[in-house]
C-alpha cells in the first residue's frame, strides 16, 4: 500500500459506523427501525462485488474499508433513497490523504462537498427546462434567435438543420468538445466567451458544429456550455444565482453551489482530489468555469434530494422545478440512450434516470427510479473511484432488489 494511504485504513474504521443520517421514524418503531436500518447499511458496507465473477467466488464478498484502500479513493460519500425517502446517509475516509495519522487527517462527513462534475449537467437541464416552461427559453428551434452576445457559427452541417436547445441537452446537437479538462491552481481562468471560442486562456477547442444536428448523438459539454450562455441571457442572472434560485432554494439544497473557483470559507469542508495512485492532486482541485458542464460542489444528500424530487414530479406529486409533463418529457429517450440531461433506460415496471461525472480527481455517479421510490448517489474522491462505484450499487442492488447491478456468475 502506498505510503499516502497509510492512516487511511484507521480513519475508515472509526468512520464505517459513523455520519449516519437516517429519515425520520416515529418514536413507537425507532429501535426497531434503526436496528433494521444499521444492518442494512451494514450489508452493503460489507457486500461489495464486481458486476462478473466466477461461479466459485459468487458468495466472497468484498468489505468497503478494503475496497477503498485496493482502488486507493480516500473518501466516499453515500445516499441512499428508498421507499421515496433519504433512508441513510454516509460517509467514509478522509478528506486528503497523506497525514502522518488518522487524527491528523479530517474525516469525511455527509456535508463534506465533492466535485459532482457532469452531473452538473442534469441540474442545468433541470433548470433550463424550468426557464422553457416559464416561456424564457424555446426547447425547439434555432437556438441562434436566442442568444444575443455570441452566436453559434454556421457551416455546412447547419445549411438545412439548426441546433435547438432540446438537441444540446439531448447531446444529439452535432457540437463538439466532450469534456473539460479543468484548470490547475494559479492557472488563468477564462470567461465564457473565451471558452465558446477557444481562446486564451481556454484550454480546449472553439465550440463549433462538426455534425448535421438532429442525426446522431455525440457527448458534448461544448453543447451545455452553450446552453449555459442561453441561460444567464435569459434569466438576466448569473449561473450560479439562477441555480441557487431555481433549484437549491426550493430542494433545500443547503450544501450545493456551482463556482469556477471554491470560495475560501468552503475549502475546509472540501475533499480534495486525488490521482490514480492516490496523491493528493496539485492544488487539491481543478477550477472549472465551464460551470454548466462541470462547475457543481454538493453532497450526496443534496443530490438524493433531487432524485425524489425528479420521482415525485414524475408521479405527479411535485412540482417545485418542472410540471409533471416536463418533467416526463426530461425522462423521454431520445437519442444515445439519453433524454434531456439524463441517460435514461425503460424498464418494464419503472424508468432509471442516471448521470456519472468525472473531473481530475474526482468521479461520481447519481441513479434514480421512478415508480418505486429507489435511488442512490456516490461520490469519490479518486481517479479510480469509478470501479469503486460500481461494487458500492451492486451491493446497494442487492440489499435493495434493484433490477440492475445485478451480480453475474460465470
């Protein structure tokens, strides 16, 4: 094991039975109920497997602790949703690997902010959608008769067929540039307008249309980014306002924020990220002023709280962000297995809706249900906590009889 991730496995231990935030029970069943609770978190913290394994190892499973140390991911954050609820919430490690011990490294907590990286890019739909259906924003046509201060360039793929913010949101748009590398500690952060047209400092390429829009589907963060200047045009705020406003404040999101760059009273409850040999990244993190794309900081519970609220809207029970409508409209598959921000899959008694994210140091993943109240989010702070990710919802699968993530013998 790496000399960085020597108190790693102490601070694990004091934690893996710690930073419990169960949902509320009446006094009457609380011990019972709570008792319940701590072994069902207790299975899955103990029952973590590879999505294939050979016949002979089916019943060896894998305890969290050790998974985290194997991949070398120094925290992990989850939160779990059942029965339409938070049922529990935890977390594990430490916030920066490498302290001389456990006591000198701080513990990761379920108020501990992550980078969530791309699924910023559900809440933007979210928020987009939400201006469309306040008639700020026009889901169809030529997204060029809504932005003012910058136009997309057309070319040969846009002779006969425009881009429209439906295809942006659905990545179907024919725009380039898949994702956003970042932007190292003391590096010169660009504006808006320097990353739409790839100038200094922006570290990737000008955002064009390198496909007729509307005939295939192609990951583009270029397109969100395009989407989060029609945004701020239209709602005359500034993207972080306009989240806070549209989807923060009304989820009680208390702990999420898009920001290019952490503000410092909130680094001290940040995990730093950390590269694939579990180091601590130059500068704990990236900047990302591409915020649309990739600019969240939040907890697990914060986003939990955005799986219920997609379920309920769905369901015709709220509608604090979007009318059950659109909101079945977000969850419609379109193109690439996707709907409008999020990868969508019909399933024969419900519809999963999911998103992964990945920035330097950091990977993610949010997965929701409708009709049955399930769902779950997981963040890392590693490079390789991607692989991690994936034994945590087989064993969330198996605890809660999801229909996917399942454990295949051969």
């Amino acid at each position: 094991m790496l000399k960085t991730l020597n108190p790693l496995r102490n601070a694990l231990a004091l934690l893996m039975f710690g930073c419990c935030y169960p949902g509320a029970v009446s006094a009457a069943t609380a011990t019972q109920d709570d008792a319940a609770q701590n072994d069902s978190i207790s299975r899955v913290e103990h029952g973590l497997s590879s999505l294939v394994v050979a016949k002979s190892t089916s019943a060896q499973k894998m305890n969290l602790v050790d998974r985290m140390q194997y991949y070398r991911v120094p925290a992990v954050s989850i939160a779990v949703v059942n029965n339409g609820r938070i049922e529990w919430a935890r977390a594990y490690g430490v916030n920066i690997a490498g302290k001389d011990g456990a006591n000198d490294a701080q513990s990761t907590t379920p108020t501990t902010l992550f980078q969530a990286a791309s699924i910023s890019k559900s809440l933007t739909a979210l928020a987009a959608l939400h201006l469309v259906e306040q008639g700020k924003l026009q889901l169809d046509g030529d997204i060029n008769n809504q932005l003012h201060s910058w136009k997309l360039p057309d070319n040969e793929f846009t002779k006969e067929h425009k881009v429209s913010l439906r295809q942006l949101l659905n990545h179907s748009g024919g725009i380039n540039v898949h994702g956003f590398k970042g932007y190292a500690d003391g590096q010169p952060l660009p504006d808006l307008l320097a990353v739409l047209n790839g100038v200094a400092p922006s570290n990737t390429d000008a955002i064009r249309v390198e496909a007729v829009p509307g005939n295939q589907w192609s990951y583009s963060g270029g397109g969100y980014t395009i989407a989060q200047l029609m945004m701020i045009e239209a709602s005359k705020q500034d993207f972080p306002q306009l989240l806070q406003q549209t989807l923060f404040s009304p989820l009680d999101m208390q702990h999420s924020f898009f920001a290019q760059t952490l503000p410092a009273e909130a680094r001290s409850n940040a995990a730093a990220g950390h590269d694939e040999n579990g180091a601590a990244i130059a500068g704990l993190w990236h900047q990302n002023p591409e915020l649309a794309a990739a600019g969240l900081w939040t907890t697990a519970t914060d986003l939990a709280k955005v799986i219920i609220e997609v379920q309920q809207s769905a369901a015709g029970t709220s509608n604090k962000i979007l009318s059950t409508d659109m909101t079945k409209t977000m969850l419609t598959r379109l193109l690439g297995e996707t709907g409008l921000g999020f990868f969508v899959e019909q399933l024969p008694d419900r519809i999963s809706f999911s998103h992964s994210g990945g920035n330097e140091g950091f990977r993610s993943q949010l997965y929701g249900y409708t009709q049955t109240g399930q769902g779950a989010v997981v963040l890392t702070n590693g490079d390789n906590g991607a692989a991690l990710i994936k034994e945590i919802l087989a064993s969330i699968s198996a605890e809660y009889d999801w229909p996917e993530f399942k454990v295949t013998e051969k």
